[in-house]
C-alpha cells in the first residue's frame, strides 16, 4: 500500500502532520512530540511525566502500606477486642467489599471526568477516614470495620484511575517500565505497612498509633496531585487522541469487555494472585507466631506484645520478594517478546504455578524449621509478584484508552469479589471451624491446614493464564486497530480526507 493511499488505521496511526491538521483549532500542546520544539503528544513534558509516575508510585505504597499496617498489628487487636479469627479476617474483607463496589463508579467517572480532581477528592476521604479509625474505642470493634470499610473509597478512586493515566503518559517498553516503577510499591508498601504497624506499636504500646502514620503522609500525597500532576491527554501517545476515540454508553463498554477474551482470562488469573496475596498478608505473621510458640521457639503470647519480630521479619521479606519479583518478571517477558508475542500470559502462568510448592512447603516446614519457612516464603511471594506489572500491561494493551478506567474497575471487582475480599475471612472461618480447643496446637494446626488452600488456587490462576495466552495476539490486534470486522464502515476526518474503517476497528 502506498503513503498516499488510505488505510484502515490511519486515523488510528497517523503522522504528526495529519495530527496537526485535525487539531488547527488547538495549542500547541496537542502535537506530538516528533516535531522539533512541539509538546509531547500527552501534552506533558518527559520530565514532568516521569514525576508524575513516582507521585502516583507514592500514593500506591501509601495504599497498601495503610492497607496492611493493621495486618502488622493484627494480634495486639484481636486482644484489644477480645475476637476470634473469623471476624479479624472480617478487618479485610469489609475494606476490599467497599473498594470493589465503588470501583465501577470511580472508573465510570475516571473514563468521562478530570482523574486528577477524582484522586484528589478520594485521597483526602481517605486520609481522613483512616485517621478516625486510629481513634475507635474499647468495646466498638464495629465502628473499626466500618471506617475500615469507608477507606476502600478513597482506594478505588485512584486504584482506577492511576494505571490509565500511565497508559496515556507512555507506550510500548516505556510505558512496561513505568508501570514496574507503580507497582514496585505494591510489595514495598505491604511489607512498610507491616513494619511501620509492628514498630510503632513496639515503640508506643499502643497499636491506635499504627494507623495515624498514613493520613499525615497522605496530605503529602494530596499537595503534590494538585500542585505537580497534570491530566494527560487520553490517547494521544499512541497517536489516538480523543477526538478520534469513539465514545460509547458504559453499558457498551460492559459489553465489549465481556467479549475480550484476553481481558477476562487475565482478570480470572489476577483473581487467584489477589486470593493468594490475601490470605498471606493478613494471615502469614500471625500464622509464623503461633508456629515459633508452637515449637517453644518463643514464649506463649500472654500480654499481647510479641508479634513485632514476625511483622518485621515477614514485611522485610515482603518488600524484598516483591522488588525481585516485579523486575524479574518484567525483564523475563521482555526477553521472551522477542521471539514469542505470547510472553506476557507465559510469564504469569509459570510464576503462579512455581509459587504453589514453594508456599505449600513454607507451611508445612512451619512447625520444623524456622529459616527454612522464610527462606520458602521468600521464594513463593517473589514467583508471585512476577504478575503485578505485566498484567496491568496485558489490561492496557487489550483494551483501547476509552474504557481502561472501566476495564481496571472490572478487573478490581471481579478479582477482588473472588479474591481477597473473601480469602481471609474464608481462612479464619475455616481456621475456627477446624480448631477442636483454644490450645496452642490447635490455634497453629488449624490456621496452618486451612493456609494450605492457597497452592490451590495459585494452580488454577496459573491455569487461566495459560488459557489467556491463546487469545493474546487477536485481542491485542484488534484492540490497536489492525484488523477490521465485517460490519458498517464509519467516516473519520484524516488530514482533510475522508477515509472508510471498521466500527469495530474504533470501539473495540
């Protein structure tokens, strides 16, 4: 086909030029960054997008540092209250059950609205939320779920919405590498969350402390979203700005993501990752406790200050199995493109499915060997984080800039629905209904046996990813435009011309 003559992508893949033509009426913000002195396509300079990205990494390790700062300190509350471990599990599962319901909200609105004033409106919701937990008195355990239910808003006001504006900041191994950086801070905020709860309540005997070190850190975050980040252009650097994105009802947009096969396969594995996470975030430092008492290795918890060096311990090897991880996983999919376009879904499966012994025996060698438990803690939680990046990724180049806000609220409700919204109230059911007395054998033994479902599960996640990779290539495709469907063609504006494409080729 000649430069002349049109093509089906065009609008989709047009030069600087053509762009320019489309956009007389506009700044010069809106060129592509291809021409000398012209603003990136975004619309934002590279220096000022890479800030961007390290602000929204911030915010991200506030998340889940908050989020798993009560894990931290979960013993010294279950003593405070006086409850079993059924409705300490229910801590996180009623702050995941608000964050995905609010999630198709925020992602309705993230895909139509300003994002920028959408985080920042949630981030100081939460910062506040949070703080009022750190204040609930004796005897109210409820007013604790619920504010701890109330901060999953100001979670799913940014978990949405951050990975999209990424998506329109980057392209290709850029926007791969940025999106390492934002999810590094999903293992390193997990494992501060534990440290920062286990140390401060060390510090102040007081475990209400733990949960004001977020909030103040939180305003922070605020001040740089609202003085520092700017909105991005949706689309505009994989040369689809706007103005060229069709827009549909959300309900269309429910309907397309249904039929992604990609996109759905992907979220069903990610719901196994979630699970797994779950489970091992609230469960494992109270899990490793009991073992060391169990085994004489620490004396029996009586005055409720001896979960500080099993917090500390398992958030150190959090932080450092998830750096590792992450980058392993991304640098091993790269290497694999190379000469296999299904590398992606590959990479998730074999970690998912390596993670699974690696974890079974890090429970089973609880009772017998100390070292050896963390030593397969550390192996298992690093095989699992491989996931992280590469299926935000995987989201962002199956689905078109138009419906990712709303593709990443679908992938949060369904992985959270079946996956750790659930998983650690499911283990503390399980754990209780297992449990024959109060001793220490069977508070260790019933926990230990009801924690050996996630290998399971970890085998099925990798099972769905497997099956993702038999759809990757044709989704992406279409999601970028290269193959038209036999159905009505519409008229897009190209440089003055009119040129003929698919329906599909624009909402897919």
């Amino acid at each position: 086909m000649s430069a002349d003559q049109p093509s089906d992508v065009a609008p989709f893949f047009s030069t600087d030029s053509e762009v320019e033509a489309n956009d007389d009426d506009e700044d010069t913000d809106g060129r592509h960054g291809s021409q000398e002195g012209a603003e990136p396509a975004s619309g934002i300079s590279s220096k000022r997008a890479f800030i961007t990205v390290l602000i929204l990494c911030y915010i991200n390790l506030l998340n889940y540092m908050d989020r798993f700062t009560v894990a931290g300190v979960l013993s010294e509350i279950e003593d405070y209250f006086g409850i079993d471990d059924g409705k300490s599990g229910l801590l996180q599962t009623v702050f995941i059950c608000s964050y995905m319901f609010l999630a198709p909200f925020f992602g309705y609105l993230g895909d139509r609205y300003n994002r920028k004033l959408i985080m920042i409106g949630g981030i100081t919701f939460w910062s506040v939320v949070t703080l009022s937990s750190s204040f609930t008195p004796k005897g109210h355990f409820w007013a604790l779920l619920l504010t701890r239910g109330l901060v999953g808003v100001g979670e799913a006001s940014y978990s949405t919405i951050a990975p999209t504006i990424i998506a329109d900041l980057y392209v290709g191994g850029a926007r791969t590498n940025m999106l390492s950086i934002f999810y590094f801070a999903i293992p390193v905020g997990s494992g501060l969350g534990y440290i920062a709860g286990s140390q401060v309540y060390n510090v102040t005997a007081d475990w209400h402390w733990a949960l004001r070190v977020t909030p103040t850190l939180g305003l922070v975050a605020v001040l740089l979203l609202f003085f520092v980040v700017q909105e991005p252009k949706r689309g505009a650097v994989e040369s689809r700005p706007e103005e060229q994105l069709h827009q549909t009802s959300w309900i269309q947009d429910l309907q397309a993501l249904s039929r992604n096969r990609s996109f759905l396969l992907s979220t069903f594995g990610f719901t196994a990752v979630a699970f797994v996470t779950g489970s091992l975030a609230l469960w494992a430092p109270t899990f490793l406790l009991r073992a060391a008492m169990f085994s004489g290795n620490k004396e029996p918890c009586l005055e409720g200050r001896c979960s500080s060096s099993e917090s500390l311990i398992f958030g150190i090897i959090t932080i450092i199995s998830g750096v590792v991880g992450v980058a392993s996983g991304v640098q091993v999919s790269r290497l694999l493109k190379r000469t296999n376009p299904r590398a992606d879904p590959l990479v998730c499966a074999a970690g998912l499915l390596m993670s699974a012994p690696f974890l079974f025996l890090a429970i089973e060698f609880a009772e017998q060997s100390t070292a050896a438990t963390y030593v397969f803690i550390f192996l298992g939680e690093t095989f699992l984080s491989m996931n992280w990046a590469i299926v935000a990724d995987i989201l962002l180049y199956v689905v078109v800039p138009t419906r990712r806000s709303t593709a990443e609220a679908f992938q949060i409700v369904l992985s959270h629905l079946f996956g750790d919204a659930g998983s650690p109230y499911l283990i503390g059911v399980v754990s209780d209904s297992l449990r024959r007395s109060d001793s220490f054998l069977w508070m260790f033994r019933s926990l230990q046996i009801s924690l050996l479902l996630c290998s399971f599960v970890a085998v099925l996640g990798g099972a769905f990813f497997l099956a993702t990779a038999l759809f990757i290539e044709k989704d992406q495709q279409r999601a970028q435009g290269f193959i038209p469907e036999d159905d009505e063609p519409i008229v897009v504006s190209k440089s003055g011309r009119s040129t003929r494409v698919s329906v599909s080729s624009v909402l897919i």
